[in-house]
C-alpha cells in the first residue's frame, strides 16, 4: 500500500455518521429493495462488511471499501472467495481414534483485486482522513449492485465527489466489475487512481467459537506467476493452492474514461501488482475507471487454458462495458424477483428482511452441480465454507418452488459425492453410503463427532429433500438418472445401522444417534430420526415400484450397478414399518429419545443472560446431562411430518418442547414461526418470524462480522401432503 500521510484530526459530519443503526436500535432505514448505511461506525464496520457482500453463487466479495480500512485493528476482513475452492490441512488430536477425519477442508481467501486508491494532488482518500462530507451505501436487491456516494474534503481543502458501482455478474459465472467515478469540485488539479490486485490474502482471525473456524497453521495459497498485456491494463497472477494443489488464475483489466490522462503505468508495491494512471480535472469535470476482475481455477478447467479464459472473460466484459453487465444483472433480477418475490404489506422491516434472505440465497448459492451452499455463504469464513444439512432443509425448498433448475443443481451435487458417501460408510463399518455431516468435497470434515458424524439424519434429510424436489416437480428423469442411487444407497445404510430391539417387541431401533438438537448428543431412537427415515424407506419402496413400472430400463442398470436385490427391497419395508418412536404416555407427546424425558430440566432462570450461547459457556457434557435444546428437533419433525401428527398432538409437544428450547442455532426460530402459527399461536409466531427475517440485518446472534447466515430462510413452508402425489 502507499504510505499514508500523516493522520489529521477526523471531522466526519456527526449528523451523518449514523451508520445503518442507532445504537442497536430500530434500522433508520426500512427501504424495501434496498440496505442503506449513511456515514461511518467503527463499532459496525467488520459487521457491514459481510451485510454489503456480492456473491453469484461462485464468486464472493465482501463489502469492503476500494481504497481499504484505516481504522483500529482487527474491525477489517478483507474477503474474496471462491465457492468450492478450498485447500486441506491435517486434523490434529491430542488423543485420536480411528475412523476420526484426518483432513480439514477450508474455503479460501483468494487474492483481493477490487482495491482502488486515490489520490487528490498528492493527498490519500479515505475516512480516517480529511473532511468526509457525505457517506452513504446502497445494496440495491433490484439491480444487484453495491452503490457508494462519498464528498469528500482533502486536508488540504480539496473537495471531490466519488461515485462506486460494483457486482458480481450472475449471468457471467467468472466475473465481477467495478466502476469508480470522481468529479472535483472546487478546484483543478491532478489527481491519480492505482488500481491493484494483492496477492496475499489473510486467513481467518481463528476462535474459540466453533462457528468461525480455526486459523490455518500456514499460507494455503502459494504464488508461483504473474505477468501483464502489453498496453498494460491487464494484469495477472497465478496461485496454487498448498496440499490440493488447484490452480487459480486472478486477472484484471482496465477501462479508462479521463480527460488529459497519462498513458498508465505498471505499480508494484510490497508484492502488490497494478496500474497507476494520472490525469488533471478542471473544477466540475469527472473521469471514471472501470475495472473486470476474473477468476478461473483448474477445479473447472485445465491448467492450461485458464489463463486464455481469463483473457477472453475479461475482453469480452471490457467490449461491452459495465453498463451491458449492469443491464444483464438488472434483467437476471427481474427474472429471480418475477419468480420469487414475496410482498408483505404494511411491515417495511419484515419487506426488507424477506428480500434480503431471498437475495442472500441467489447469491451464495451454487448452481454447477459441483458446488453447494455453505453456512455463511459467500460473506465470510464463519464455518470454513463447509456444506451442511441446512442444503435440502433450508436452501433447497426456495428453490424447488423458485428456481427448480438450482435446486436440481443442489441434488446433482449429492450425487457427484456419493461415492465419497459410500467410502464413510464402509469407514463407519455399514453399508450402503453416509453422507457427511459437514464437507467441501464430500470427506467428512466433522472433528466432533458427537455433534458431526452422530448426526446421520443428514442421508434422510437430503432424501426428503429429493422427494419433495421430485413431487414438485415431476422431474422423475432426476430420479431415475441419479436420485433413486442416492436413494436406495443411504436406505442400506439404515437397515445395516439399526436394529429389531426384542426389549422393545423387535421394534426397529437406531441407537448412537445425534438429532438436529446439539444439546443432546449420542443417544438412542432420537424421534426426528426415525420419523425421518421412515419417510424415507417408504420413499425407497415406492420409488423402486415407480422405476420398476415406468423406468425399467433406469431400474435394471441400477440394480446391476449397486448390486440390488429384490430381498433389500422388502428388508427397506419391514424396517419402515417396525419402525420405533418413543413416546410419553403420560405427557402425552412424543419423547425426543430414548432418555431426554428422564433428564433434569435445565434452570433457565439461573443462568446469566451472557451464557448464551450455552455452547460457549459450558462444557458439553454439563450441556448433555440437562433437557435443553440448542435448536429444533421433535419439532422440526411436527413441521416436516405434519400429517403423522393430530392437532392436539402438535400443541403438546410444541408447548413442552419450545420453552426447553435456547434458539442457540439460527436454524431453530423460523421452524418454531411455522409450528407456532399453525396450532394458532399467532403472536409467538410472529415474534420468530421477525427473528428469523432480521437475523443479520439486526444482528440477532453477534455473529455478522464472520459473514451472513444463508441458511434461516423463512419461506421453506412447504410440505406435501399424503395425496399429493397423485
């Protein structure tokens, strides 16, 4: 970077330094398409770095400033990453057993060319410095852009105006593009822009938080290459990841639109590559600079065409300009917001918070068939980039009923990572395939089993999923083509886990299960659990029948790839229908497992406001022995299965379960919202309901700065009913 001249005092106009909220306050501005910050906190900065983030369901950018943070340490993260694109690093035990993942996979930061300086005759822009006269942040949900307005006052009294506009192209799966304008305004004078691109990207800050992830032991991406076009406003860098060994290609070029400008020339500074481009304005002219950045790795392609890709992508963007880019991405929202918009009258907050979460979702969400979704999407590195269940149970219902075309995708990629699920099966000494409970590429990256490996709903999570996606929308071709392997392979993996318990009349039982609650771990017949996969082994058994009618041929090469036997078949319905779900007659509600009923509750009133989350504050056994849940469970399972259970049924186990419940997890309110509306409970239901749909915008779980929760969507009220498959 420059160096930066001396600081001089900083005289932002208090009026405006109000940022997107007054001290934790109500938001000051509930524009229903747009997220707005008006002047500067320091306090609010890393958070709205992840609040202002791009995304196109490949490349993520978080909201940082083009000329960079000058603020106190560690309330920056500069972030680029990359869906899918990720290194390895060993997991290390201090007493390990066998079985244990070895291997940790990582989303990486990938190098940083959105940087923009500049300089107002000689004097270095940004908020730590001068006058700032005006500040102000636009995410427009309608055009898919992050807008900034700045006037700002030099210290030596030089006034100038800067206008930004930046995307992530959805139409263009490589490319993003930023438009930088400045006017001066009171004076004439020479300014100059340096447009850079940085090779080394900062890891993530590591915590005891197991939300945001350890910090990597050393650098995982390895510069080995650079090099610039000959009129020089190209620029380029090669990287290979350290133990994965991908090749990435970051590339970016210029378009330069000044009055008497001087030809750019090539800038380097502490390994940072670029152009610096001078030029004079008079009082009340402006110039403006375009820049298209371009990302390719060999996960996509062959090494050796990326750099050829990078060029082509970024000429092709440079002939058409960043107005052809803006209007591509105004038309691809106008078709997502045509097919999934959701209007709610007379609430701007709720209106706001609807459209955010949709829009997080398009953004964050892979559409390849190689890549998924990860917690924290595309905003940050809360969670390493990893997969989770939160796919077929929160992202891919909007789909379904959206964009079915990704949620397709979604599927697509459980299959591609099946074979990776049948090698943990056979590690966790069963047949058939288990699916990871959290992954990059398909190896379980859990180091906790009892919260990780335990949960193996996750193979009856993802084969409902399937079935709603397949009732939805009649795509039986899927499931023929792909889907009923998934299918039939994870139904073995169920009959080879449980059990028929002659304790319990030869009822079928699943034991050392960990359910949806992380408060609660290793234990017998967990209800969500086998609820679950007994929709799923009555899928299976309808599903070969469907195969065996209308697909014979699909179903014979099946059965002679996996080896089916008709026998198995039967064996997936007997299981079914033996099936085990413990329940309290006394209460009256169905137990969570086999001993949660018989635990000591825990004390809610006694417990300090600041111990929450639990999970930080108490060792996990002490958190084991209680009833006290982290998240929906029993309950879940009263939204999912709704027609296996009375009404009366629902308002007892809700009304029992749902004040054990802490909501530690952002995965629990917006389940409790439905179930709460449907026994009746409006007002509770709207109070989850605002929960869930303001969970970043206002921050509810203090986890924003590590990215935005993609995960909570709201609208996922969908369940088809026993005749809707006809």
């Amino acid at each position: 970077m420059l160096p930066v001249p001396p600081e001089t005092e900083l005289k932002m106009n208090m009026s405006l330094n109000t940022g997107i909220y007054a001290s934790g306050q109500e938001p000051l501005y509930r524009h229903e398409w747009c997220i707005r910050e008006t002047g500067h906190q320091e306090e609010d900065h890393q958070k709205n770095e992840s609040l202002f983030a791009l995304g196109n369901g490949y490349i993520g950018m978080r909201g940082n400033l083009e000329e960079g943070y000058h603020g106190a340490s560690g309330s920056s993260v500069i972030g680029n990453y990359l869906n899918g694109f990720y290194d390895t690093e060993p997991i290390v035990y201090p007493e390990g057993a066998y079985g244990y993942p070895d291997q940790n996979h990582a989303m990486l930061n990938v190098p940083d060319a959105k940087a923009i300086l500049l300089l107002v005759e000689g004097e270095l822009f940004h908020l730590h410095t001068g006058m700032v006269l005006k500040s102000e942040r636009i995410l427009d949900m309608q055009s898919g852009m992050l807008c900034r307005h700045v006037k700002w006052e030099s210290p030596a009294g030089h006034q100038v105006r800067i206008t930004t506009r930046r995307l992530v192209s959805l139409e263009h799966k490589h490319l993003a593009a930023v438009e930088y304008e400045v006017t001066a305004l009171n004076f004439s004078g020479g300014l100059s822009w340096i447009s850079l691109m940085n090779p080394v990207a900062a890891g993530p800050e590591g915590s005891f938080d197991p939300r945001v992830g350890a910090r990597r032991i050393e650098p995982s991406l390895l510069l080995e290459d650079s090099g610039f076009r000959e009129d020089g406003l190209m620029y380029w860098m090669r990287h290979r990841t350290r133990r994965t060994r991908f090749a990435l290609v970051t590339a970016m070029s210029h378009s330069l639109e000044v009055p008497g400008g001087e030809a750019p020339v090539q800038y380097s500074d502490a390994g940072q590559l670029g152009i610096r481009l001078d030029f004079r304005l008079e009082a009340g002219q402006s110039g403006k600079l375009t820049k298209f950045i371009a990302y390719h790795t060999s996960r996509d392609y062959p090494e050796e065409e990326l750099l050829k890709l990078s060029r082509e992508m970024l000429e092709s963007a440079g002939h058409g300009g960043f107005g052809s880019l803006a209007g591509e991405q105004r038309q691809a929202l106008d078709y997502f917001w045509g097919k999934a918009d959701i209007e709610i009258v007379g609430d701007p907050e709720m209106q706001q918070g609807v459209r955010f979460n949709a829009f997080g979702l398009l953004q964050s969400t892979g559409r390849d068939g190689m890549t998924n979704i990860a917690a924290k999407g595309l905003t940050g590195e809360g969670y390493e980039g990893h997969y989770f269940w939160d796919t077929e149970m929160y992202t891919l219902p909007f789909f379904t009923y959206t964009l079915p075309e990704i949620g397709r995708k979604l599927l697509e990629f459980r299959y591609r990572t099946l074979d990776k699920a049948r090698e943990r099966a056979a590690v966790m000494s069963q047949r058939g395939a288990l699916y990871p409970w959290r992954t990059i590429a398909g190896e379980e990256n859990s180091a906790y089993f009892p919260a990780g490996t335990a949960q193996v709903h996750i193979n009856a999570d993802i084969c409902y999923g399937l079935q709603q996606y397949v009732l939805a929308t009649g795509d039986e071709t899927f499931l023929a083509e792909m889907g009923a392997e998934i299918l039939f392979e994870t139904s073995r993996f169920w009959v080879d886990l449980g059990h028929y318990n002659p304790a319990l009349g030869r009822a079928f039982c699943i034991d050392a299960v960990t359910g949806p609650d992380e408060y609660t771990a290793i234990v017998n017949n967990n209800a969500y659990t086998n609820l679950m996969v007994q929709e799923q082994l009555r899928f299976a058994c309808r599903t070969a029948e469907r195969l065996r009618s209308s697909y014979p041929d699909h179903y014979e090469r099946l059965k002679r790839k996996i080896g089916l036997l008709e026998s198995e078949i039967a064996d997936w319905k007997r299981a079914g229908e033996s099936m085990y779900v413990p329940k309290d007659e006394g209460l009256g509600i169905y137990a969570q497992d086999d001993t949660f009923l018989l635990k000591k509750k825990w004390d809610f009133e006694g417990t300090p406001e600041n111990n929450y989350p639990l999970l930080l504050h108490y060792h996990p056994l002490v958190i084991y022995r209680h009833q006290v849940l982290k998240q929906a469970d029993l309950v879940m399972a009263l939204f999912l299965l709704g027609d296996r259970f009375t009404m009366e049924e629902k308002v007892r186990n809700y009304r029992y379960y749902e004040p054990l419940t802490t909501h530690d997890s952002s995965l629990s309110p917006c389940i409790h919202s439905i179930v709460a509306s449907e026994i009746g409970e409006a007002e509770e239901a709207y109070r989850y309901f605002r929960r869930t749909v303001r969970m970043d915008l206002d921050d509810v779980n203090k986890t924003r700065r590590t990215g935005c929760i993609r995960r909570q969507w709201l609208g996922h009220g969908w369940r088809w009913s026993k005749g809707s498959e006809e």
